[in-house]
C-alpha cells in the first residue's frame, strides 16, 4: 500500500486489515457511494525507474529517500544520533535542491542498496557500511562517521570478551547486512568453536534483538560499536564486548555514475559537518563554523520528551527555535540523570544546558553563568487530597516534608522550619525521582513536598488525588546555563530570550507545557441523553468506525476527550481537530494538514487508531488489545512497548493494562525506570488517565445510545473495579 506524505511521503508495504473487536460479525466494507468525500485527499504517490544523474532526477519533481524506517523516527536521540540526523539532513538536502523529498522503506540494508542500483530510489540516506563488495553496486558518499563490528549478549550470556573464547555459540547477524560477513569470518577463523549463524530480521527494533538473545543463553549478536553502546546506555540485560572488525566508513549510497548527484552529496554534507563536534569550549564563530550547536538537558517531564511520535518539551522547543533562527542543527544530548548537566557543561560535551533550572549564586558558584530569565515560577507545596488542606505556612506545623535530594527546595523547607513552625523535614535518597515523590503523595504514602508551582498545576490536573497548597517563595528566575567564556554566545541567547518571551509562541509553549489541560477537568455526564445524539457527528463517525470495525461510541468518547466536540480545537502542541491528529501522523495517513474539516479529521484519526491496532498482536483479549490502542494512540506505541517490558520485569502481566500494563506506565516517570527505556520519560499519568475516562464515558454511551451490539457490554470491565 503506498500513502501519500505531502512534504515528505511514504511508501510503505504495511496493510490495513480490519480486525473485530467488538462487533463479533463477519468484516464487511462500507460501499463507497456513502463514504464522505475527502476532496483535498491527494493521490498516491506511484513510483517509477529513473537511473539517470542529477538532471533527470530533477524531471521528475522528487528526490527518492530510502532506509530502514520511512520518513520519521519515534525515537529519542540516545537511539542513534547518525540515524536520525539522517533523516534532517536528507529532507534539508531535498529543500537545497528544491525538490519534494518521497521516503522509500527497504527491509534490509541490501535491499537498499539494489533499490538505488536498480533507479527504484535515488539516495539511500541510512548508515550504510561502506565496503568494496557493495562499491561495485554503488558510490558511497563522504563518511558520516567510523565503525567497528562489536560482540554483544545478555546478562547470562558467553564470555565475549574475546571471539577466541567463543564457544558453542549462535551468532545473531541480521540478514542483507555486512555482519554476516564478519560472522562466516568468524566461522571459519575458529573452525573448531562450533559457531552457527542466525540471520533474523529485526533492524527498526532492537528491542526485538535483545529478546532473541535471552531466548538463548548461547546467543551472541554482531552490531555496529555506536548502536551496541548506545543499546547498552538504556538496557541493563545486555553486556558488550570485543570489537570484531576493522573500523570502515558509514555512509549514504547513490547510482554508480552520477557524478552530479554524488558530488552535490557530498558538498552538502560536508558543509553540515554530518559527524557530531568533539568534545569542545568554543566560541560563537567556532559554533558557527561547525554549523552545529549542542544543547544538554535531561529526558524528563516539560523539558524534553517524545509524545505521539514526537519530540517536544518546553528547554527543547526553545532551543530548537534558537538554532534555526541562526540557521544551525540542533544537536541534543541527553545526560544521564545521575550526573549533572553543569559537569557535562564544563567538560566542553555541548555548548548550553538548560532543563528549566532556576538561577541560583550556588550554581553559578560552580563556575558557569546564566542567560538572562526565559521563565520566572515560585515554590509551592503539594498534598494528598484526603488530608488537612495546607492553605498557608502555618498549615505545615505538625507535617512532615519531603524533598527531592540536591534540590533548591531543601533550603526553602529548612527556612520554613526554622522560622518557628513545627514541620518535619525529610530529604528523600538521591535516586528517588520528584515524579516518585508525587506519585506517593497521590497514593497517601508520604504527606506532602514542595515542587515549583508549574509542576503543582500539571501534578494535580493528571491526578485527582494532589492539593496543591501554599506558595512558599516568591518566582524563582529560570535560564540556560553556560560557559562564562562564551560572551558572544550568551549575548545571541539573552538576545533571542528577550525577543521570544513578546511572542505568541512563546505564550503557545507555556500553556502547552505549565498549564493544566482544562478539558481533562471538564464533565461529560450532562451529555450524555437518552434517545439524543452523542455528538454532531455521530453519522461520519458511524461510517468510518464501520470501515475499520471500531465500535462507533467508543471512538465519540475518545473524540470528547480530544477536542470536547471542537472541530477547530488546537492543542499547543500543534495536534487539530476533533481526533486531535498531529499534522505528520495526518501526512502519515494520507491527510495533509490542516486538519479542521469534520470528514478528514475523523477519517485521519481513525485510520491511525486502526493503524496501531494493527501493530498490537490479535492474540491479546479483544478489550485488552482496545486499552494498549488508546495508550499508544495518547503517548506513543513505543511509550506502550517499553511498559508492557517493565510490566513483565515487575512481575505484572504485560498482557492487561488495567492494574498491569497502566502501573508500568506510570513508574516510566521515574528515572530508575525511563533510563533503562528505550523510548525514555513518558508523562505516565496522562495515558493512564485518558484510557480510564475514555472507558468510563464509554460504558455511560454503550448503555444510553444503540445496541450494536448490546451485548457486547459484557466485554467492558469497570477499571475502578481493578
């Protein structure tokens, strides 16, 4: 099936199948007589051959991207910088060349190739090894970077320290990739090591590896240095050891004899210095030069995060805003969260740092300084509901504190305390998270803390169960951190700093990431009538549900908690409509934004609600399958992915969200369990609480509107019953 992508389109072979969930009849398709049109739906992309260079690329109006994974990465940096700045730089080159940039899928790295040999793709933008068996199929560009072959296994697996120790070993080389090379080396270098070859087909998910090598004890995988470590960095069930090969080139691939094209490449990539700048204090014209400009940060809640395929996060947005006003990439990296981004900072690994951090003299006692304040916010206490209110500081004697290790928020209770009043001040172990903290709170495990007031207001709207209590501080003054001697590069942040707080945009970003989201505050019984209509779109909700076998009712429930029937809503983030669709998941689906009209909306939303149902396995229960495509709908299909592991590794069944799999989620909030995700922080309240209001509404509309099928009533647990 070929989907059209607009800017960037895709050409993918994954089917749409209907599978029944609750409508327990045989499928059956909608005649097209009473489909509501889509008049500005484009027609599909059609390939064609083209083996020529450059000019005759040009003819046709496209330039033809392949790799592994189509035209977006659901990934956060930590899973590849080269991968996915890949994918920038391919759709940056084809805005270069004024060309529409058409994203190919390959299964392997082989396939890749022979598509460009063939004139099936023009370019395949991925990192491929450059050596001389496939230089006889195509030309390699200038190299992104060097890598080197690594053993990697389990826990419990072989001594791989040395492929010499290798012994009765399964060597995991995936197919149509130049690991096999280095296995049937290995083979036959130590003929007497009984070494076998597996070749599976796993490249877009390494999870997916991992688990084949813990089906096996004897299982050893071949993997690229950069993807083993970086693999290592967020699994604590694999271990790396020898590097297998001699180091070669990673590059893209073209049509051998298109010069034009080749040497066009090249130029291109060179001046975007593809490979990530060393270790570096530089100044503004060396960041300039480099056309890179590295930002630190953590992976955690309002500063940098993916949701919906999407990364966002308030310190991201703005940097990324930075960058592109000054025309340069933005290179994140993640730090872990043990360690400090003012050690990184002076350690010369990015060039500022920033995760909402309040200016304090302690801080810039360490040796750095601060761009002027891009967010000013005061301390606030927070408690549990079913407990005596803390309306003013007085409220705190006889209560007990607890505080986030190493935070701001210590000396604030300390001061508090010694005042006069009677409070009990508790400074909680350094690995547990201020998102565990919360969490305890809600669950009436520990009394109360004290967070800035953003996190106060985003805590008590996902969960019901927080008062947010006193302030205790006047705001705190936030900015970006950085190295004194970077003058010139302070003077353009403070410059930009200023002038972004007057915007709109900059108002669209705190409302997206520090206000409460009112609708999820909002009630839906007075809506719901007996004998009247659900919403006023029943009827294109109706046809389209049918089309892909959703019962009707749940998908106007998912739309209440959307957009509250809002055709013209817009989240900050960007998502439209009443399915709240992002405007690349619309391109995805074949609907290019915008996504205002009732019909197209409603057809894109539940075309990607179906989607990701077709990605959950249809051995699941029904209803099951139903919550994990509402979780994955809310905060991503990776999100989903890394909490059904964490729900098997914490002994709950990773089959059942309710009490199981929506637990999970919640715990990847914390640190000790994100940093070991491959997908990192997800806001694990907000999926949970989408799915439990959307069941809720759910049962009210299955038992005031239609009967088809009734009886299906049966099937829909009541989640507070669990």
């Amino acid at each position: 099936m070929q989907k059209h992508l607009g800017a960037a389109r895709l050409v993918s072979g994954i089917g749409f199948f209907a599978i029944t969930i609750f409508l327990l009849l045989s499928a059956c398709s909608k005649p097209e007589s009473n489909r509501e049109a889509a008049p500005s739906e484009p027609a599909p992309f059609s390939n064609y051959t083209e083996t020529g260079d450059l000019d005759n690329i040009r003819k046709h109006g496209v330039i033809r991207f392949v790799n592994l994974s189509g035209p977006r990465q659901d990934l956060l940096p930590r899973d590849s910088i080269v991968t996915l700045r890949s994918l920038d730089l391919a759709n940056k080159l084809a805005e270069k060349l004024r060309l529409e940039a058409v994203w190919l899928r390959a299964d392997t790295p082989q396939q890749a190739i022979e598509m460009v040999q063939a004139g099936e793709a023009d370019i395949a933008a991925y990192t491929l090894t450059d050596n001389q068996a496939r230089r006889v199929l195509v030309d390699f560009t200038v190299p992104l970077m060097q890598a080197r072959h690594k053993l990697v296994t389990s826990v419990e697996g072989p001594d791989i320290s040395d492929p010499s120790k290798l012994k009765n070993v399964e060597l995991l080389a995936q197919a149509g990739s130049n690991y096999v090379d280095t296995a049937e080396r290995l083979r036959a270098e130590y003929p007497q090591a009984n070494l076998s070859i597996l070749q599976p087909v796993v490249y877009e998910d390494r999870d997916a590896l991992v688990d084949l090598l813990n089906e096996k004890k004897n299982r050893v995988a071949i993997l690229d240095n950069y993807i083993a470590d970086n693999m290592h960095s967020y699994r604590n069930d694999v271990r790396t050891g020898a590097e297998v090969s001699p180091s070669e080139n990673i590059a893209w691939a073209v049509r051998k004899d298109s010069k034009k094209l080749l040497t066009t490449v090249n130029n291109f990539l060179t001046r975007n210095l593809v490979k990530p700048p060393d270790d570096r204090i530089a100044d503004w014209h060396a960041i300039k030069e480099s056309g890179v400009i590295r930002f630190l940060t953590y992976n955690r809640p309002s500063v940098y995060y993916l949701w919906k395929g999407v990364l966002m996060g308030f310190d991201y947005d703005l940097a990324l805003a930075f960058a592109e006003q000054h025309e340069l990439q933005l290179q994140i990296i993640v730090v872990p969260y043990s360690e400090t981004l003012i050690d990184w900072l002076k350690a010369g690994r990015g060039d500022f740092a920033g995760a909402v951090k309040n200016i304090t003299q302690e801080r810039i006692d360490q040796g750095i300084t601060f761009t002027t304040s891009y967010r000013e916010t005061p301390e606030q206490v927070v408690s549990n509901r079913q407990k005596p209110a803390i309306n003013q500081v007085q409220d705190l004697a006889g209560r007990k504190l607890t505080l986030r290790a190493f935070s701001p928020f210590i000396t604030t209770a300390n001061a508090i305390k010694n005042s006069g009043i009677d409070v009990t001040v508790e400074v909680a172990e350094p690995e547990v998270s201020m998102a565990e903290i919360i969490n305890k709170i809600a669950a009436g495990e520990l009394d109360a803390t004290i967070v800035d007031t953003d996190d106060v207001l985003m805590s008590a709207s996902l969960q019901p169960e927080l008062l947010p209590g006193t302030m205790v501080s006047d705001p705190r003054r936030q900015g970006w951190m950085l190295m004194p001697q970077n003058r010139e590069l302070k003077k353009k942040l403070d410059k930009f700093i200023v002038k972004y707080r007057k915007s709109e945009q900059y108002q669209q970003k705190i409302a997206a990431y520090f206000e409460p989201n009112k609708r999820f505050t909002q009630r839906v019984a007075a809506r719901v009538v007996p004998g009247q209509d659900l919403s006023p779109y029943d009827k294109l909700v109706k046809g389209e549900s049918l089309v892909y076998n959703f019962d009707w009712r749940l998908v106007v429930a998912q739309m209440w908690q959307e957009s509250n029937f809002n055709p013209k809503a817009i989240s900050p983030v960007g998502a439209q409509g009443l399915m709240q669709v992002m405007p690349m998941t619309g391109e995805e689906m074949g609907y290019p934004p915008p996504l205002f009209e009732p019909d197209r909306n409603i057809q894109a939303g539940v075309k990607y609600l179906n989607w990701i149902r077709e990605r959950i396995e249809p051995t699941l229960p029904a209803v099951d399958r139903l919550w994990f495509t509402l979780a994955s709908y809310n905060a991503g299909y990776g999100h989903l992915l890394d909490a059904r592991r964490l729900a098997k590794e914490l002994g709950l069944n990773p089959d059942t969200w309710f009490g199981n799999v929506e637990l999970a989620m919640l715990k990847l909030a914390e640190p000790q369990y994100f940093n070991n995700a491959r997908y990192g922080y997800v806001r694990g309240t907000e999926p949970v609480q989408y799915v439990r209001k959307i069941s809720h509404l759910y049962r009210a509309y299955t038992d005031v509107a239609g009967a088809e099928p009734s009886h299906m009533l049966r099937f829909i647990p009541n989640p507070s019953d669990d």
